[in-house]
C-alpha cells in the first residue's frame, strides 16, 4: 500500500471518530469558555467594527503563526545545538555514552520552559483567548445586509 492511502486512511478513521464523538461540540465548549475570560470579555464589542477587527485578527494569527512557529523552532535548535556543545565535555568527562547528551539538554529546556512558564504562558493564554472571541464574533454574528 502506498503511503498517501495509509495517511488517507488514517485521516478518514480520524475524522470518523470526531464525528462520532461529536467533538464539535466539546470543541465549541472550550472556545466559548476561553472567550468568556474577564480578559477578553470586552474585546469586539463594538457594533460597527468588531466584526471586522474580529476579522483582521483571525486572518493576521493564521498567516503569521506558521512564521512564528518556524522562528521558535529554529531558535529552539540552536539553543539545543549550544547546549549540547557545553554538555559534551562533561558527558565525555563522566564517561557516559554520548547520546545520552540529547535526553540530558532535552530535559535541561523542558524543565527552563516550565521554570521560565511565568514569563511566556500569561500571554499565550491571552492570545488564544482573544483568537477564540474572535471566532465566536465573527463566525456566530449575522453578516449585515447591505444598504
């Protein structure tokens, strides 16, 4: 069997469960309970141009998100390259197998992420929770009639 049909496949089954379990429905429950945060309670709620500011973010977090991704996981490369670079010598000097360097650093970030969460987890939840008052104002309001 060629790969596309067994990642075809797999796509179906997934998509079959979701619709079984009715996942929309659950999704459509944290989307609301994200937007109704204290945060972002007022956010769109102008009647002229919240729609449209509701708009512009969606667009502007779905064409940017992917860039921002690529530059995070470059800089988490080269973060993981420096630091395997200064844990080397020390893995050499314990007389340890080399690759048990990766697990090491790998474990050494993880452990600075959830140490250093104070200063970047704040904002993500921001930002997904205005993303998702943006979807419930745009995609939930009526388009206006034109005049």
């Amino acid at each position: 069997m060629r790969r596309s049909v067994v990642w075809l496949l797999v796509l179906a089954a997934i998509v079959g469960l979701a619709w079984y379990v009715d996942f929309s429905d659950i999704f459509e429950g944290w989307m609301y309970e994200l937007a109704a945060h204290r945060d972002v309670a007022k956010a769109f709620s102008d009647p002229i141009s919240g729609r449209i500011d509701a708009l512009l973010l969606l667009v502007s977090f779905f064409l940017l998100t992917p860039i921002v991704l690529g530059l995070l996981l470059l800089g988490f490369v080269f973060v993981l390259i420096v630091f395997l670079l200064f844990a080397e010598p020390i893995v050499r000097l314990l007389k340890l197998p080399l690759w048990s360097c990766v697990p090491i650093v790998l474990v050494g970030v993880a452990v600075a992420a959830y140490v250093m969460r104070e200063a970047w987890y704040p904002q993500f939840l921001y930002v997904i929770r205005l993303v998702a008052k943006a979807g419930i104002v745009f995609f939930s309001t009526p388009t206006p009639l034109p005049r």
